[in-house]
C-alpha cells in the first residue's frame, strides 16, 4: 500500500497521464495500485458491452469472494454477458458462459445453473422473461 506522500503523487500521475489523453496507461496505473477506481470508466465499459474488460478493472480493486458486493457485481457483468449472448441468439456462447462463469454461484443459488440452462434450451427466452416480469400473457403480446 502507497503511503501518503506517494498516494498524492499516484494522484498527480494519474491526472497527468489522463490530460495527455493516455487513458489505457491511467486505467492500467489505476488496477496496478488499487489507488482509483474510475466508475465513470466502469460505467461506460458495462455500456459498451465490454464485460470481459470490465470485469478485468474490477479485478484490480477486488475479488469475487471479498465480500458480498463484489460477489453482486461479478454476478451482474456475467448475468449481462449471458443475457446478451441470448439476447442475439448465441446459445452456444451463452452456454459457455453459464459453464465457466456463472457456475461459481451455484454455492450461494443451487438452481442458478439450470435456470439458466433452461433458458438457454427455450427458444424464445424473452417471451418467458416478459411474462415473469409483467405477469400477463398478453401484455407480453403486445
């Protein structure tokens, strides 16, 4: 951990290096010292469907077992990816995904995994998941 002088000057760093427009080397700076994290930048990756890099940022600043936050957000980027992979009808990626990585919850939701595979299988997930949502078959109709 950086002491206090050296905390300020990571600051000042940091600063410098975003001014130049060198922002790959402030968020590599940024990982490295566990220093700042940059939501802004985290927003905006999860925006961009970036999970795999914001879940690489994340990993700078915490583990998915740190505690139960982390364990939320890591759930939410994997949830996102595996939803989107679904959404464009990528069932094979989508099956990837809840295979080697949304497998580790199982521990805190032992139906998650077959939930999941069982959307996988539908063939028109969305139709289930706007009836749950709703309630009513044909509000999903509309």
């Amino acid at each position: 951990m950086a002491t206090d002088p050296d905390r300020g000057i990571l600051f000042l760093i940091l600063h410098y290096l975003d001014q130049q427009n060198l922002s790959e080397t402030a968020r590599s700076l940024e990982c490295e010292t566990g220093l700042y994290f940059n939501m802004s930048y985290f927003e905006e990756m999860l925006n961009c469907c970036a999970y795999n890099e914001a879940e690489s940022y994340l990993c700078g600043f915490t583990d998915i077992h740190d505690n139960l936050y982390s364990t939320k957000i890591y759930f939410g980027i994997r949830k996102l990816k595996f939803l989107e992979a679904l959404a464009d009808g990528e069932r094979e990626i989508a099956r990837e995904v809840v295979e080697n990585d949304i497998e580790i919850f199982s521990e805190y939701n032992p139906g998650l995994v077959q939930q999941a595979f069982e959307l996988v299988q539908m063939e028109d997930f969305m139709q289930v998941f706007n009836f749950r949502l709703t309630g009513c078959c044909r509000a999903t109709k509309i």
